[in-house]
C-alpha cells in the first residue's frame, strides 16, 4: 500500500477537521440557538446538500454562479449538480414541493459549500443556521426576525455588536428612480461593488464604480449614500424622506414600524450602503457585526417576496435569516466567550485491573448506563489502578469507578473525584446521586 504523505493528510483547502473539544463546542452553540428557535415557534427542517443545477441556476448572481458555487458532472452521467451555496433556495423548493400550512416557520441547520478563498472566518464548507417565515407578508414578521438574531448575540454574550439594516426599495428607488439608472445589470453590478465595501474600502469601491461608467452626478449621489450611513438612524430617516419616490417612502414606513417593534433599538443601524450580494432579496435586508474582532458579518438576512414564485408561479412572500455559525464561534473563541476545554462527553470511567472479568465490568458499565450516566469502559483492564488513573485523567474525564477483586466481592466501589482526589466508598446506584452533586 503506497504510503501517505503528511501533507496529504490535510483536508480539502477551506474545509475543516474538528477534534472532540471543538466538536462538543460547536454542539453547545448548535443547541442553544435551536432552543431559541424552538421558543420563537419555529420547527426544523433538512434538504440534501446535492441539488440539480437547475435549481441553483440564475438565484444568486453572475459571481457566484460563475466562480462560487460547486458544479460538477459525475463521470457516467450528463446531468449536471451542485452543492448548495445556501439553505434559502433549497427551502424555496421545498415549499413549491410539499406546500406547507402558511405561514411556515422553519429552522435548519446544516452544511452549505462556497469557492471562495479561505481566510479568517470565511471557509469552503461551512455551517449555517437558518430560519425564515414563508407565507406572511406583515412588517412584524421582519421585526421577530431581527429579534430573534439580537436573543441569539445576547445568549452568547457579544457586548459590542450593531445589526446593520436597510431595503432594497431605497437602493432601487434612488438607482432606478431618481438617478434614473434603467440597466438592470448595470443596478446589480453597482450592488456587488458596494457590496465590497468592508473588504476593498471606499475609494476602492468609486474607482471599480468608474469603470461601469456611471455618470459624475451618479458617483457623488453614491458616495454621499455611504457617507450619510455614518449618522444617526433620525438624521438618515429625514434624509431619506427628502425623496419623493414611492418605493422609498414605503421602505421609510416599514422600517419606522421595524424599529418600534424591535427588543433592543439601540443595536439596529440603518445603514444604506448595506446591499447583500444576493440578487434575489426584494425589501428589508440586513447584517449583524460585531467591533471585535473584525471578522466580517456574523448574520444577515433579508426579505425575498419573489424568490419562491420561481418555483411555484405563485407569489409567497417570505423573510428570513441567517447566521454565520462558523464566524460566531470564531470571534467567540478569539474574545474569550467561548472555551474548547471540554474533553469529552463521558461523566465517568471505570478503572479496572488485569484480574477482574471483563464480563463483570460489561454488567456494571450497564448498570451505569441505566441510570442515563455516560460512561467510558476501557476495553482492557490496566497493570495498576494508578496506571488507569492516569490514562483516564488524560482523557479530561472528570470521575471514576475504580473496581478490583475486593470492590467485586464486596459489592462496594470506590467513586473517585479526579480533578480533587476526593473519595467515596459507593454502591453502584449511590453513583448518580453523588455525581449530581
């Protein structure tokens, strides 16, 4: 068999292994932010991570669908798939299959793939947690949204972060209406480059702006955009209400309606060179970031009325969000938030010597387990009790059943705290009770 090299060994560029202390991290997050899911009434949901091509095709924009997403044929057949980008497309399909009772409120947490280069907090596979509410058109809908997005920073204790919004009607109203930009392309190009805009910096994204050719008068009404979004959201507002454009009043009043019903007003930014890279988002987008560490968008999300029509001919408005589970943890680790110092799952171990039948430490591992207890049981006994203390130390389990031929003979164990060298003399169903302690 052809050796590996150590190289070798590494996964795939942007793709990640989790080692046990990582791994039960990661799930104590997962689990949080479904339970805060699960309290705002939303169920979950699971889509395959593989989807037809024609089902990703023509959703999310030339970028990504010429250099992001993962497309390929299998070699023994013509039909061509990919990995889903998101879990938005693949919910909008969903619904046009199966038609749930609207509104729907779905959760799902899972696997999403992007080409891009990886660099901090950005990966090639990567997790999401979504949730959306198909079906329901009203302004309160975006209002729980953000709310639930604020519960979720608040549960994990981020002090410094600002949930950036604002609405594709504006962006459109002063494109289409007022600086009477006609080219639909053309709006979406000068999105992805404002888009950019925390990567590449202002001046950056002007000289990209300048070579689509857009009009002086143009580039100033942009650049003034993104200077205005440094005020208060008041002054914004009253700039904003400056415009005689329909679609922009209306935004205006949804938003006014958006903050009324928010928990915690003083996080939500207006912020008008937000634009989401995404094409098909339709009204109020927006994104969470935190000032420490700089690691980009931990959220964001938006409303997408049209997207489910695509598959179904039916207007079904929906809005819905999404957070960055990956860049969460990342900035939580990096900040002190969260801690990878949890070994294992098992809450106790058995320490055995060579002597004792490894039959009877099967009967008191089960024994254990009845009593819901996770238990580790080595599946060879040790030289000495104090050899198996210390393999088991290593192992970051926190108690132990030391059990030799007296122990058996007498029905009586030795439950031993390996952290304080505190022990007790126990019978087997006294275990539970003084590891609850």
């Amino acid at each position: 068999m052809e050796e590996v090299s150590k190289r070798d060994l590494n996964p795939v560029k942007g793709t990640r292994d989790f080692s046990p202390e990582i791994q039960i991290l990661r799930k104590k997050v997962f689990e949080k932010i479904e339970k805060i899911f699960q309290r705002y009434g939303f169920d979950p949901m699971e889509t395959p991570i593989i989807e037809k091509w024609e089902i990703l095709k023509g959703k999310y924009g030339e970028e990504a669908e010429n250099r992001l997403i993962w497309r390929f044929k299998l070699p023994y057949s013509e039909k061509e798939y990919a990995l889903r980008y998101d879990l938005t497309v693949p919910l909008a399909r969903f619904v046009a299959r199966f038609k749930p009772k609207l509104p729907f409120k779905r959760y799902h947490i899972g696997r999403v793939f992007r080409y891009e280069e990886p660099q901090k907090g950005r990966y090639r596979e990567f997790w999401q947690a979504d949730f959306d509410i198909v079906g329901a058109k009203e302004i309160s809908a975006d209002a729980e949204v953000l709310n639930i997005v604020i519960e979720i920073f608040e549960e994990f204790k981020f002090k410094e972060y600002k949930i950036k919004i604002n609405d594709r009607r504006i962006l459109r109203g002063i494109f289409e209406k007022s600086l009477q930009i006609k080219n639909f392309e053309k709006i979406l190009s000068i999105y992805r480059i404002i888009d950019k805009l925390d990567k590449i910096g202002k001046e950056k994204v002007i000289k990209e702006l300048e070579k689509l050719e857009i009009p002086k008068n143009s580039l100033n009404k942009i650049n003034e955009l993104l200077e205005i979004s440094k005020e208060k959201n008041e002054t914004i507002i009253s700039y904003l209400e400056n415009y005689q454009v329909e679609e922009i009043s209306k935004a205006i009043n949804d938003i006014k309606q958006i903050l009324d019903l928010v928990y915690k007003k003083d996080v939500i930014k207006i912020d008008l060179s937000l634009v989401r890279g995404l094409d098909y988002y339709t009204a109020m987008i927006f994104e969470a970031v935190v000032s420490k560490p700089k690691i980009g968008s931990l959220a964001g999300g938006g409303r997408y009325d049209e997207l489910i029509k695509i598959f179904t001919n039916t207007e079904i408005p929906a809005v819905g969000g999404s957070i960055g589970v990956e860049r969460l943890i990342d900035a939580g680790l990096e900040i002190g938030i969260f801690k990878a110092d949890k070994k294992t799952y098992s809450q106790i171990a058995i320490i055995y010597t060579l002597e004792v039948p490894i039959k009877k430490i099967f009967e008191i591992a089960k024994e254990l387990r009845d009593y819901n207890l996770n238990v580790y049981m080595p599946l060879k006994g040790f030289n000495s009790i104090l050899d198996g203390i210390k393999e088991i130390s290593k192992r970051g389990i926190k108690h132990a059943l030391i059990v030799g031929k007296k122990e058996i003979e007498e029905n009586i164990y030795t439950l031993q705290n390996l952290e304080t060298r505190e022990k007790f003399k126990v019978k087997l169903e006294e275990v539970v009770k003084l590891l609850s302690v």
